[in-house]
C-alpha cells in the first residue's frame, strides 16, 4: 500500500493498492495493443480528447487544487495559478499540433519527391514529478497523446491523488483506458516500468535517479529524455532598480516555497549595488507569510519531501561554519509538519554547499562580484544547466552576458518562466532532450524520409 500523507500536518490523507511488477506488464501489454488504433484515429479526433480533458480542468479547478494542496502542500493559490496556466499550454499544444505534424515536401523536381513525416513512438513511459504535477505531466503526455503514442504515466508518490485525477479526467475526455494507463507506486513501480519493452522514457526528478535511469534504458537504444535539476542563477547588473529586482528575485526563490527545478538558488550581485539589494531583498522574504497552504493568505508552505528538511539543515550547518552571515531564517520549524524558514545568507562563495548543490527548499545565497567576468565565471562554476538570468537596464549588456552562460534557458529581467512557445532543455547535469515548443511535440515521433522517384 502507498500512504499518501499530509507535509502540512503528518496526517494520511489516503492508502492506495500499488502496482506490481506483474501489473506494470499487463498494463504494458494493453497499451501496446491499444496504441496502433489511437495513432490510426484522424488527429482532429485526439485533439477533440485533449479539448475535453481541458474543459474538465476548468470545470474541476477548485476542487483540483485542493487535492494538488493537500499532498503536495502548495499553498492553495499558487494550485490554482497552476491549473491555469496549465490551460495556456494545452492550447499552445491544440494550436500547433496539425502543422508540427503534417507531412513537409522538402523537395520535388525532375522526377525526385522528397517528403518528411512523423510517426509516433509507439508506447511511451512517463515518471512524472511532484512539485508541478500539471505542468511536469502535461509537458509529455499531452503531445505525446496527440501525436498517437499510449502513455503509462507513472505520477510521483507524492502526487499519486493528482496524478489518479489526471487519469480520470482524460478517460472521461475519450482518451482510452489502455491508451493511458497510471501506475501507481513508488520506487520499484518505476523500476518495473524501465524493464518493460517500450519505445521512450521521459522523466523528470533528480541528476542521481535520471543518471540510473540512463544506465538502464541506454543499452535499448529507445528514446530517453530526463529533465533533471538546476543550480540556477541570477546576476544583478549595478544600473538596476534595486526594489524592483529584488522583489523579483525574491518571488523567484521562494515561490513554491522554492521547489522548483526553475528556482533562482544562486545570486550574484554587483558590488555597487550590493548591500542595497541585500537590505531589499530581506525586507522581501520577511514579507512572505508563512502558514496553512489551505489559507489564501499563506505563500510559503511546506516542503513536501520530509527528507529535504535534512538537506537544507546541512546547507545552513555548512554554510554558516565556512563564515556566511545569516539573514534571516535558518532553521526547520516545530511539527507537525515539514515546514522550513525563508533562509538567506550573503558573504557566501563557492566552497559552500549552499552555492554549489541542489536546495530545492526556501534557502538562498547571495554573493558579491566586482564586475560582469567574475558574474559569468561564477554561474558557470556548476555541474548544472538549467536557467541563468541577468537584470540590468541594459539589454544589449544583458545579451551579452547570457550568451556566455551555459543554460537551456536564460531570462532579462525575469526569473522562473517557462513559456510553452519555447523549449525546455538543460545541459550538463541538468538533462537531455526536451519538452515544450513545436521541438516538444516532434519528440514524440519518429522522422520519416520518404525518396519517391516517378517510373
């Protein structure tokens, strides 16, 4: 049995039968059988599914983001902003499907056609993550649905009621049982699951499972994709409104209550503008309220993963012994619950665990840098690549910056975005392949070249 717990209380909120091994291969078999007949369905047919499913979301908003609450312990309007702003990337999906998929003539002369299309996977699997179970899910089964693969989607424990949500509502869509099957389980319903003869794993979760994930799938020469973590960080430029920045930056750490693989978790400042944005950027964090995550007031709620508590404990330890000064916070709060104070350190460096491994919870370090090369050879000085950010007035200065940087993905004046119309990719640590754009729904298909001669 799965226990489904409450990170805001300790309480079970549910027991749920797991899948077995031998489960996990029945489900396997039917989605094989089941997937040749959904690609065979006209895609005007699996765009109508993923409308409904759509329409089910509005329809269910509220109800969904107290579920998405209650297990995970997102404060109740960052659930909300969720579920919306999952609504902007179906549709991104819905509009660019047709023209991603279509056939493309390439070439046609002197008797020669050549022409390009894209045929599903086949069966894909799907180990989704807990800290945007929406947003993470919908990256891969949504495109992967309508390009006509079945999916076992395997939701993270500590989302499981969620991600059982998102099975319901596509089947009561029109999206088949066996075309979409959860699994529910933790760590051996995904190991299971990596045995099966499928065509593409997709997984979102840490450098060390994604790194066994690649031990085990890469031998089978089938799709892999893994969004792994981030490190990411942010330079503040000395021309910049500091108020303005910091009140940025600070929504960027701490959103979420900083579990997002996005996060802003490194900040690099301009020695000019550096204690003035350290007084703001405080005076930010000890604005955020901290409390029930069912109240709408609450921002900062708390860490679903109990062991992460441990982690950022060792981090301020760590930090706090190599000469940091703290800020504010730095400590876990009384039970019940998990819950950890908005943390900030400044006279930090890179001999700090703060500054150099994953946090994944309301903990920041802010160092000082005397110029634009220093910034640079700081944000790279990390095994990962997710997203890097600059603020300044100065676009042109900013630009140049971020095209030093290594990252998937890089923000002016901005933090923790994701945009559907753009890729989600990482380098180093941080993964390979990617969701997200016209280039995320291709991933779910095999290229096709057709060399066509006229006799």
């Amino acid at each position: 049995m799965l226990k489904v717990t409450n990170p805001a209380t300790g309480g079970t909120i549910a027991e749920l039968a797991t899948d077995t091994p031998q489960s996990v291969a029945v489900k396997c078999s039917a989605a094989r059988a089941a997937q040749a007949s959904w690609a065979a369905r006209p895609l005007e047919q699996r765009l109508a599914c993923i409308r409904r499913f759509r329409e089910g979301i509005v329809s269910h908003l509220d109800r969904l983001a107290a579920i998405l609450t209650s297990e995970v312990g997102k404060p109740i309007r960052q659930s909300r902003n969720e579920l919306n702003g999952l609504l902007g990337r179906i549709d991104f999906f819905l509009d660019a499907a047709a023209d991603t998929l279509a056939p493309r003539t390439v070439f046609d002369a002197d008797g020669m056609h050549e022409r390009i299309t894209h045929e599903p996977l086949g069966v894909v699997v799907n180990i989704s993550a807990w800290n945007y179970p929406y947003f993470v899910g919908a990256n891969v089964f949504v495109p992967a649905l309508l390009a006509g693969n079945s999916v076992l989607y395997k939701p993270s424990e500590y989302a499981m009621l969620t991600g059982l949500e998102i099975g319901n509502l596509l089947h009561s869509a029109g999206v088949p049982q066996d075309v979409f099957q959860v699994i529910v389980g933790a760590g051996e319903a995904g190991a299971a699951l990596l045995m099966q003869p499928v065509d593409g794993v997709f997984f979102t979760g840490s450098y060390a499972t994604g790194a066994r994930i690649a031990q085990a799938v890469g031998p089978r020469m089938i799709r892999l994709q893994l969004e792994l973590g981030g490190k990411d960080p942010t330079y503040v430029c000395d021309d910049v409104e500091v108020a303005a920045a910091a009140a940025s930056l600070a929504d960027g750490v701490m959103y979420n209550t900083g579990q997002s693989c996005c996060s802003v978790e490194r900040i690099y400042v301009h020695e000019k503008v550096h204690d003035a944005f350290v007084d703001a950027f405080v005076r930010e964090v000890k604005g955020f309220r901290i409390g029930d995550p069912t109240d709408e007031s609450s921002y900062i709620g708390p860490l679903t993963r109990a062991a992460q508590l441990d982690v950022l404990e060792a981090q301020v330890a760590d930090a706090r012994a190599k000469g940091a000064r703290l800020l504010t916070g730095g400590r876990r709060l009384d039970p019940p619950g998990q819950w950890f104070e908005p943390t900030v350190f400044s006279q930090v460096n890179h001999t700090m665990a703060l500054m150099r491994e994953e946090s994944f919870g309301p903990v920041i370090g802010i160092q000082k840098v005397a110029g634009d090369d220093e910034a640079v050879r700081l944000m790279n000085d990390t095994e990962y690549g997710l997203t890097a950010g600059v603020y300044s007035k100065d676009r042109v200065r900013a630009e140049r910056i971020l095209a030093q940087v290594d990252a998937g993905s890089v923000y002016w004046n901005c933090c923790d975005r994701v945009s559907p119309r753009l890729p989600w990719s990482g380098v180093k640590h941080s993964g390979i392949g990617l969701t997200l754009s016209t280039y995320g729904i291709e991933t779910f298909t095999r290229p096709k070249g057709w060399h066509l001669r006229a006799p």
